[in-house]
C-alpha cells in the first residue's frame, strides 16, 4: 500500500530530524535556559502539535490551547529531559497526554448532521477548497469516540506503529487494534453516505 | 475462514496490523470471494479518503500568536516564583526559629524536673546517734551525667537499714515497736529517698502520737 507507507515514511522523516546537529545545539542551549533555542525548538515543531492536537480535538482554539499546554510542560520540565534521547518523540508524547486531558474536560460531542456541502462540484479557490475538506475530516472524526478517534489518528493519520500507538495511549496493543478496527468500520459507513449524499445532490442538480 | 470472520477483521487487514499466518489466509481468500473483495476495496478507498482530507489540514504558515501565548506563560509562572521564594524563605526561618526555641524550652524543663529526689515513706529503725559527721552531697552519676543532691539540714543522721514490715502489719502499730525517741513527747518522721542510701529523719518536739 504506497499511500499507507508514505505516512510512515512522513513520520519517521519527522523524528528523525530532531537528532541532526542544529536541533541537538538548541536543545541544549534551551536546557541551559537560552529563551531564542527555545524559540527556535517550537518554531521546529509547533506546526506538527497543533495539527495533531486539531485532529484529536476537533477545533482549532482547543488544538491551540493544547498547543500551548504542551510547550509549557515541555519548558517547565526540559531541564531533566536528557538531550541524547529523541526530543521529539518526547515533545509527541506530551501532546497526547495534553489532548487526552482536554478532551476529557470537553462536554460529550453533539450528533453528527451529515450535510452535503453546497459547494461542492462548484468551482472554488484553494483555501475554500481546503476548509471544506477540513470540516469533512472533523464530522468523520466526531463520528467516533474519543478512543477510537485518538487511535485512528494516531494510527493511520500519524502513521505510527500499533506498539507505540498502545504505548502513548496507556493501554494494551489488542485494544488498540479493537478500537482501530471499530474506527474504521464508522469511517467507511460515513465515507459510504457521504458518497452516496453526494451523487444524490449530484443528481438532483 | 468464514465470510463473516473476514467482515470483522477486514478493517484490520487494509491497516496491516494482522499477523503474517492471518494476512496469508485473508489474501487466499479474498482471492476467491467477491463479496468480501468488495468490502475489501470500500474500506481502502475510505482509508485513503480519510488521508486525502487530512492533508488539507496541515498547518503551514508559522504560529508566532502561539510562541507569543507560551512565552507570556513562562513569564508569568516566573514572576510567581519569584514572589513566592521571599515568603518561602521567611516560613523556612520562622519555622527553624520554632524549633529552637521548642528544644531549648524542653531542655529547661527537663533539667528543674530532675533536681528533685523522688520521696517515698518507709518504716526503718531509727536511733539518735552521736553527733555525726555533717552529711557531704553525694555525687552519684545519672544517667552518664553527675548531679548534687540536695543537703538535708539534720542535727545528726545515722544511716540504718530499714526493718522489714511483717505482712499485713499497720504502719502505726510497727512504728509503735520502733525505738521511742530520747527526747519526750517528740514525733519522728523517716523518710527514705530515690537513693536507698539516704533516708530523712524528723524529728519533732510537740507532744503526741502517731496517728
């Protein structure tokens, strides 16, 4: 499956990057207490935490909010954090705990109304186009519970493995995999409406 | 492998996150069943729907607003620090401050309870003997430390082994066989303290007895 390796790849490219020369020299700079390394760490990876944290949560004031918990935890405790393990598979790790605290605060999600876009099959510029595609990917994930939801991101969005997937979430491997397989069986029953709303509208037009 | 077995686990085989022997089994047989196939190919073009989406939702310009909101955070949860190091400096002092003062206190207290003998009355044989040499202070060591007992201010004290009671037997009617005193009408009062080697003696001028 080249589109599911790809998302592995991706990932993997991310991590790894932490462990070039330039990261390491600002990580330590920011453990020393330098505030520009710290900075500099956030603006590496502040992009990647606020779109997992939009993901697991669902809104972008709260993938902010998450956000910004995380890189707090990760100042307040940057200075017993060893530089010679992966900070960024550190940094990860905080913003599922974050996310996992604050969707648990949230109130539960109201029902899904699955309303084919009118704009779709209009002609649309790039961001509209985008934020359409936004509001899809959230009423398919609203669908699922926030296991479920916390899982498939983890899993297929994020292309990580099952094992660390079980190991971020605190939980065994075989609930992962239920929980997984229990997320893709409601995303395909929405992608299955979805289409068949939308070739009803297509037709009604 | 069941037609059914395959629907709950086909989620699982598009994800690759069935074992080798199981995937085997599923390819095998998706190879000759079209239903399953079918359910096979919907659950890969949902899984690559959801992917496509998802990269539409990729941050891409940088988030200066987000550095800003961390770097007020850390500021202020500094200046909180702050405040709270003067105050924490002054509980620690004030409690060191207690402690002193509750240990020296303790010491104090402890050392007048122990300046005064324990004092229990026994009968003992008594005689007025000639005037005998004044009674120095004995020094006797207690408790790895020396300390003076009191003098006891006596014309004349001899020290005597205390005569056992027999069981039963009245105070008043043992002291009544004890030897009187010389003088008349006088009242003798013994007292034995904590050390069994000095015993108080009274002696009274004033007439009557022992009741």
């Amino acid at each position: 499956m080249p589109g599911h390796a790809a998302g592995i790849m991706l990932v993997t490219d991310n991590l790894d990057r932490s462990r070039e020369g330039p990261a390491d020299e600002m990580l330590v700079r920011a453990k020393a207490g330098d505030s520009e390394a710290f900075n500099v760490l956030m603006m590496r990876h502040e992009q990647r935490v606020v779109r997992l944290a939009w993901r697991l949560l669902g809104s972008r004031e709260d993938a902010l909010d998450a956000a910004q918990e995380t890189f707090f935890r990760v100042f307040r405790h940057l200075g017993t954090f060893d530089e010679r393990r992966d900070f960024a598979a550190w940094l990860y790790r905080i913003a599922v705990n974050v996310c996992r605290d604050l969707a648990r605060k949230r109130r539960p999600e109201t029902p899904l109304e699955l309303v084919v876009e009118s704009a779709v099959g209009e002609a649309q510029e790039d961001e509209a186009i985008e934020a359409q595609q936004r509001r899809l990917l959230q009423k398919a994930l609203s669908t699922l519970t926030a296991k479920e939801r916390a899982a498939i991101v983890l899993r297929d969005l994020e292309g990580i493995e099952t094992a660390e997937v079980a190991r971020l979430l605190n939980c065994t491997q075989s609930t992962i995999r239920s929980q997984i397989c229990s997320a893709r069986m409601k995303i395909r029953t929405f992608h299955e409406n979805y289409i068949r709303l939308d070739n009803e509208a297509g037709k009604g037009q | 492998m069941s037609c059914t077995h395959i629907t709950e686990i086909i989620p699982l085989y598009v994800g690759n996150d069935l074992d080798d022997a199981e995937t085997e089994r599923i390819t095998n047989h998706l190879l000759s069943c079209d239903p399953c196939r079918s359910l096979e190919s919907q659950y890969r073009e949902s899984s690559a729907w959801l992917k496509s989406v998802s990269m539409s939702d990729v941050e891409r310009d940088p988030l200066p607003a987000l550095r800003v909101r961390v770097s007020q955070r850390i500021d202020s949860a500094n200046r909180s620090q702050q405040l709270k190091a003067p105050i924490r400096i002054a509980a620690v002092l004030a409690t060191a401050a207690a402690l002193l003062i509750a240990s020296t206190l303790s010491l104090y207290l402890s050392a007048s309870t122990k300046s005064v003998p324990e004092i229990a009355i026994v009968p003992g044989r008594v005689e007025a003997g000639p005037a005998a040499e004044p009674v120095s202070p004995v020094r006797r060591k207690t408790r790895s430390r020396q300390r003076m007992l009191p003098i006891v201010p006596s014309p004349s004290l001899t020290m005597l082994p205390p005569t056992p009671l027999a069981p039963g037997a009245h105070l008043s009617a043992q002291l009544a066989k004890l030897p009187t005193s010389p003088v008349e009408n006088s009242v003798r009062i013994e007292i034995q303290t904590a050390d069994p080697t000095i015993r108080i003696i009274w002696l009274s001028s004033e007439s009557g007895g022992i009741e």
